[in-house]
C-alpha cells in the first residue's frame, strides 16, 4: 500500500470513497452520487488543499484522508480539522485507515500545523478504536450531530506528544 499527497483531480475518486463507505457503515438503501458526496470533499479542502492524502492498492485509490485549518481555532493554534477519513468498504480490514492516519503527521507538519482534531461517531466502535490506539485523544464529552442527532466524540492530536510514527514499547 501506498499513501500519496492528493490534488484536486483526486476530489471526486474521494468523494466516490466516501459515498461508498457511508453507505455501508451506515446502511443507507443507495449510495450517494458523485454530486451528492463531492461538496463536502471540496469543502474540507477549500482553504487548505494540500491536505489530502490517499491510499492506493497498486493503482485503485481505496481511502484517503482530507482536512483543513480549524475553522473554529485561530490559525495561530495551528490545529487542523480532519473532516474526513474514509475507506472503501471493499479494502476494510486492510490496515488502510492505519496507514493513512500514520501517514499524516507528516503532512500535517508540512502544512505548518502542531495539533488536529476530528469527530467521530462514537457508534463508529472500528473507528473510535483505530484513533485511540494510534494516539489520538477523548475531547470533552460526547454531544448529538447538529444535523442528524447521532452523539460524535472530538478527538484531538498532538504532534508533540507523536512518537514519530514508531510503535510504543
């Protein structure tokens, strides 16, 4: 497997990933087209596009990464928000998600930044798992999605506190 830096002409291979991946963690009937799903890519990457990474499995793209500054956070915390990590369903189990959230405090340094925070469903039990044991940290408590009600959980993650991408003894 391997984690490349991302550009613009990767947003709607993204966006297909994450339609596929909603759909099957959350049951949906259909998936979401491409004019569906591409905003919200296109939005996460609007002030900072250099931060999307993807996985490729010989030449198919089976998950990336995509994120930006901190909206809510003057830039001079230098905190990026991950808005989204997204794996094909098809490539679950593969070690994908880990090799891309391993692969990115190097791009987060490269953009300057120190910390990052995302959001996950805490129903999301694969997910919550995979952060934790890779570092990241519980933020406050859970609170209900504006949108859909679900209970998401802010996780945070420090580059100071980054052991360089080497597994703990």
């Amino acid at each position: 497997m391997e984690i490349i830096q991302g550009g613009p002409e990767h947003v709607d291979t993204a966006a297909l990933i994450w339609a596929h991946a909603v759909t099957a963690r959350d049951g949906y009937d259909e998936v979401p087209s491409l004019a569906q799903a591409r905003p919200g890519i296109e939005n996460a990457l609007k002030n900072e596009p250099s931060l999307l990474l993807l996985a490729l499995e010989g030449d198919e793209a089976v998950g990336f990464i995509a994120g930006g500054p901190h909206e809510t956070k003057p830039r001079e915390a230098n905190t990026a928000f991950i808005n989204y990590v997204g794996v094909h369903p098809d490539a679950w189990g593969r070690g994908v998600g880990e090799a891309m959230l391993r692969a990115l405090p190097d791009a987060l340094i490269k953009n300057g930044y120190r910390n990052a925070e995302l959001l996950v469903f805490v129903d999301n039990i694969r997910g919550v798992r995979l952060y934790e044991r890779l570092g990241w940290i519980k933020v406050g408590d859970p609170a209900p999605h504006p949108r859909n009600g679900r209970v998401e959980q802010r996780c945070s993650f420090s580059l100071a506190l980054w052991d360089g991408g080497r597994e703990s003894v």
